[in-house]
C-alpha cells in the first residue's frame, strides 16, 4: 500500500494558492499521490445586503454555483480535471477542510498559510485551525510566493523529535515517508537546560530507532527549541521540516503556539504530523 495515496489541497483562488500548487504536484510526484481541489464556500462572507434584497435559498445557490465555476477553472493546467477532482464545500472552512480529509481518507492537505506582519501572532487563520482540527498530517508554510520547493532529486527531511510518548509515532511516519520517497532523514533534538545528560539522550534515541528500524543520521543541539529548529532547517538546506503536533485531548488542542511560530518563521515548508 502506498505511503499516502491521496493529497487534499484546499484553495481559496488567492495567490498563495496558486504558488502552492507546485509544492502540491512535487509531493504528488514524490508520493505517487492522487490530488484533490477543495473549496469551501464561506456563506457568511458575503454582502448582507444583497442577502436580504432576494431569496436567501437563490442567493446561496448563486455563490455555491459560482464557486464550483471557479474552481473547476482555477489550476486546470497544473491539475487537469481527468486526474485532479474538485470539491466543493459549504460552511466555516477549517472545519469543512478537518472535515472532508476525514470523509475522504485523506492521508495528507497541503495549504498555505496567509499570516502577514499584522497577524503572524494570532492564531485565527484558516490554516491554523485545520492544524488543530485535522486527523491527517498537514504540510503548510509561509514562504510559498517567494520560494520555489526544491527539485524532484532534491530530498532531504528533517525530523525533530522529543523524548516523549509521542516521539515514536513522529519518527515512524517521518521514516516511512523517507523511505517511501527515498528521502535521506536526519532527527533533530534539542537540548532543555533540564535535560539529561547528551549521553543518556543519544542512548535514548538510538533505542528508539532500534525500536523502529530507522537508520536516520541524528543531530543533537542546545538551546531555544524554535531556534534550534530553524536554524537546522537552514544548515541542512531540508526541504521539509517534520515536526509532531499535541494529541486532540491535549488541554491545549493539536495545535501549540511552538507549532505556528516555527510554521511562521520557517525557511522551508513544515509537515505537522
């Protein structure tokens, strides 16, 4: 069975979408993926006034029909319609996204994020709440207008994992998925001043790769843990950064302020698994 068989990619028709396409047909190529168009149709959003001027039942209809116009244009050159479907949804976005990747078996979504200057410390963006709403792994990051993803032979992951319960499921899939797409893996720890000593973590993680069967090189680094990512990021020229997001009965939901910072800040894009 394949790694992952099949890729949602939600789109919004913005420009960050359209430059996320070509990330999205790099992971299709390297997953020998099938992709999805999703958009949802955000009711809301739309002119009260023209709302209560002609029937509400036309009035939806219209924009859900418009839509589905839309999308069944938008990338129709990067994703022609004989091997790319296209959904449409209708409700709040996050949750119809969360949503439709589980209906559809989704094995991974694939979004931009649109924070800017004035709300890169908020966590109210649609990609934000799929990232603590969704089952399935999400790749996202903020640079897709002024990067390109890195060439088909350009493969190199890096994982970062901690010493928790949660460490071995992180570290499976980031190794599986190497392997799937013979990507060289490196694991990334970064040391907390109540951290044991590096010696006794060394033997923790190369227990935990015996566990597993994963040959993956390991980094081991002090300091800031969003640092310490970032700059690894950048010193291993990866071309994605695999991070673990909390579990959904987490006081604080799937999604930790760490986990959208680094998706902020990062120089590649960030697969939250």
């Amino acid at each position: 069975m394949p790694f992952i068989e099949r890729i949602l990619f939600p789109v919004d028709f913005s420009p960050a979408c359209v430059a996320t396409a070509a990330y999205v047909k790099r992971a299709a190529s390297l997953l020998r993926a099938k992709v999805t168009l999703l958009h949802v149709v955000d009711l809301t959003r739309f002119d009260a006034m023209q709302q209560a001027v002609r029937i509400p039942r036309e009035c939806e209809q219209d924009h859900i029909d418009g839509g589905r116009d839309h999308l069944n244009a938008f990338l129709s050159a990067e994703f022609p319609s004989a091997h790319a479907a296209r959904l449409v949804a209708v409700g709040e976005p996050a949750a119809q996204i969360a949503q439709a990747a589980r209906d559809g078996g989704f094995g991974l979504i694939i979004m931009p994020t649109h924070a800017g200057i004035f709300r890169k410390f908020l966590l109210g963006s649609t990609t934000a709440k799929v990232l603590d709403a969704a089952d399935c792994p999400v790749l996202t990051g903020r640079h897709s207008e002024t990067i390109a993803p890195r060439p088909l032979d350009h493969r190199e992951w890096l994982c970062a994992v901690g010493l928790g319960e949660d460490a071995a499921r992180v570290l499976r899939f980031a190794a599986e998925g190497a392997a799937a797409t013979h990507s060289r893996l490196c694991i990334l720890h970064t040391l907390q001043p109540e951290s044991a000593a590096r010696e006794a973590i060394e033997q923790s993680i190369a227990a935990l790769q015996r566990s597993l069967g994963t040959p993956a090189s390991v980094s081991i680094t002090a300091g800031p843990p969003k640092q310490a990512l970032l700059d690894a990021a950048l010193h291993a020229d990866a071309d994605v950064l695999i991070i673990g997001r909390a579990g959904p009965t987490s006081a604080y939901g799937r999604m930790r302020d760490l986990t959208y910072s680094v998706i902020r800040d990062s120089p590649c894009p960030v697969l939250s698994v």
